[in-house]
C-alpha cells in the first residue's frame, strides 16, 4: 500500500478510505483492517473493501471507540493479512452538529441569550 486518502476521519466512523498502489491480488475476500497495539487503545476493527481502480481498494471506516487515536490500516486477502500501509489513519473527535437555534433573531446591539440543541 502506498499511501491512503484520507489519512483521517470521525471515530463515529463512515469516511470512504481509498488503499491506493495495492497492485494485483487475487482471492474472493478483501478487508481493511484498522488496528492498534497501544495500552490504551488496543483492538482491531475490520470492513468490507472493493476495487474502485486496477490498483486501488476502497472500504469504510468502522466506528473506533476512542477519539484521537492513531491506528494503523492493512489489507486482508481471504483472511491472511498480505499488506500494510506505512501512514497511520486518524480518528478524531466528533464535531458537534447544531440542529437548532433559539430564538432565531435578537438585539442588533447584543445580549440575547440563545439556546443550541
């Protein structure tokens, strides 16, 4: 694998990750496999992957339970691990989503105070 795009995403997961210079590789069964070793954030999660080019594979992110981390990303051919990236994806923090504004106007001057949900 030589590199991947993008090199981060939410730890909620869903961000399209595309393996980019994988090469030829046969066998029914592609997986990405998102790890890590570290004391504190230690597992392994894995997801579906497909071809999108000659030489690339896509897959999803799956959720990861500890924002921040830094996890590595490899690729499994029916069940035997045959690469690995060198770059390390990153799970960030969720950004909050805003779904309301109350009220929705206010003094020109300032001071009004709003509620976000």
């Amino acid at each position: 694998i030589k590199s991947i795009f993008p090199e981060s995403g939410p730890a909620t997961g869903g961000t399209n990750v595309v393996l980019m210079g994988v090469g030829n590789i046969d066998g029914d069964e592609l997986t990405c496999v998102f790890g890590s070793n570290t004391e504190i954030n230690a597992g392994w999660a894995y997801a579906v992957a497909q071809w999108v080019s000659p030489t690339d594979i896509k897959c999803v992110t799956p959720e990861w339970s500890v924002p921040g981390a830094n996890v590595s990303l490899s690729l499994e051919v029916d069940g035997t691990r045959i690469a690995a990236s060198s770059s390390l994806f990153h799970y960030y923090q969720n950004t909050p989503i805003v779904e309301s504004i109350y009220p929705n106007f206010g003094d020109a001057h300032g001071g009004t105070i709003i509620t976000l949900r």
